[in-house]
C-alpha cells in the first residue's frame, strides 16, 4: 500500500470547491471525505506508534499466549479483541493468531472464538465500504487493486464468486470484505458466503495450533505443510485462479431458445 498517496488523495478531493450553480455535495460524500482520511491516518499513526509492540505480540502464536493469558477469565474476549484487530488491519496476518487460537483453547474453542473476532472485523469492514463508497476503498487499496474485482462484484453470480475467493488460499481476504461491501450483495449473505469460505482455513490453522499444544507434532506437521502448499500455489496462480472464478461467474447460461434449437 501506498501511504502517503492512499491519506492525500481523499485530502485532494476534500478540497474541491463545487461550482457555482451546481448541486452541493450529499452530506455522504461530505462525511466520507472527512471521515476516511481521518480513519486512514489514524490506522496509519497507531501502526507506526505501537508498531514494536503490534509485532511483538503477533509475530508468534508464544507471544500471543502469554498477552492472552494476561486477561485471566477474559481471555476469550481478548482473544476476539486480537482476532478484531488483525482483520480491521489488515497489514497484520491472520495465520499466527488463528495458530495461536488452537494452540490456546483447543481447535474447537479456538475455531470458534476465531471465527466470531474475524466476523466481526469482517463486518466492520463490509459496513464501512457500504457506508462510504468506492472512493473510500480506492483510497485504501487503489485503483488498480479494485479494478481486478470489479467484474466479480457487478456480476449477478457474486455470492458464487466471493465465496470461491474466500476458499481460495493466498487471496487476499480483506480487501474482499470492502470490494463484498461495493456490491449488491446483502449483509446476511455476504456474512455466510465469507465465514463458510474462511473456515477450512480458520480450522485449519486451529487444527496446527492444537495439535502443537497436546505435542502432536506429527499432525501439526501435516497440517501445516499440506497448509503451505496450498496457500503457495493459491499465492502463486492467483491471477489465473481469479480469472477463472470472473470467467465462471460472468459467463452467459444458455437461454431457452439456445436450448430448444438442441
């Protein structure tokens, strides 16, 4: 990401003054060109402040036990907390914290638990795109980014197509969550279609965490090498594999007269 152009651009367009005789801006446009540059500097200044200590607990699942464990009966709830914020963002990875979550309260608890911090962030994310609109995600992703998902989100396959990207390894998620809020899709469906396609991962991840926790280091070795093939190869062929999702989803299903010429 491009800082610096990301926090001025939305300045820029802040500063347009609207001609006289022309319909003033909504006060959704007014609000989002405050607001997101606001949130974007914002994000950026509590990344760069608490950057040591951000790394610190995140750089392994070790570190992220002991700060979990230091909320006593509220670990759980900071757990959620942890999972809220590395989804929210989204500079963090989400692998170590769901390893972590296995390897603190087993894989069905930890599963769980991990599952409802990313739906949260997930949500927080879909809604602000909502709210603030394209110009606000341009801002944080840019141009180019966007445009790769652009034919997915105006499709009327989108549920199908967001939910193969969600499955797909070494797609970048969170931006999936912001372009999800672009489209038409409703909140209900994109909370189903992203949750069930996070979860072989969510599960996955869980799965190492508590295998390594009852020192089951076989299975946490499978676990994680099958894991790391396949989020190589999804990282890998992305582009092709997102060009095969957009072909599928944006293909034409034959109409009755095509079928009745058969």
């Amino acid at each position: 990401m491009h800082w610096p152009h990301a926090v001025l651009r939305p300045f820029r367009a802040a500063c347009i003054v609207c001609p006289v005789g022309q319909k003033a801006l909504r006060p959704q446009k007014i609000v989002s060109f405050v607001v997101f540059p606001l949130f974007i500097a914002a994000v950026l200044i509590v990344v760069l402040i608490f950057r040591q200590q951000i790394w610190q607990v995140f750089s392994s699942s070790e570190n992220i036990k002991e700060a979990v464990e230091s909320w006593g009966i509220a670990a759980p709830l900071s757990f959620i907390g942890l999972q809220f914020i590395q989804v929210v963002i989204f500079v963090i990875p989400g692998e170590v914290p769901q390893i972590a979550g296995g390897y603190l309260f087993g894989t069905v608890q930890g599963s769980l638990l991990s599952v409802t911090g990313i739906l949260l962030g997930s949500s927080f994310n879909f809604l602000l795109a909502r709210v603030f609109g394209v110009p606000f995600v341009r801002a944080l992703f840019g141009e180019q980014r966007l445009e790769k998902f652009d034919a997915i989100s105006r499709s009327p396959r989108s549920q199908i197509a967001f939910f193969l990207l969600f499955v797909i390894p070494g797609i970048p998620k969170d931006i999936l969550c912001y372009v999800a809020g672009l489209s038409p899709m409703r909140y209900l469906a994109f909370v189903f279609v992203s949750m069930i396609g996070r979860l072989p991962g969510i599960v996955g991840s869980a799965g190492i965490g508590g295998a390594a926790a009852a020192n089951k280091w076989v299975v946490a070795g499978i676990i994680l090498g099958v894991a790391s093939v396949l989020f190589a190869l999804g990282v890998i062929f992305r582009n092709r594999l997102q060009g095969v999702v957009e072909r599928l989803v944006m293909r034409e299903p034959p109409s009755k007269e095509d079928e009745s010429e058969e």
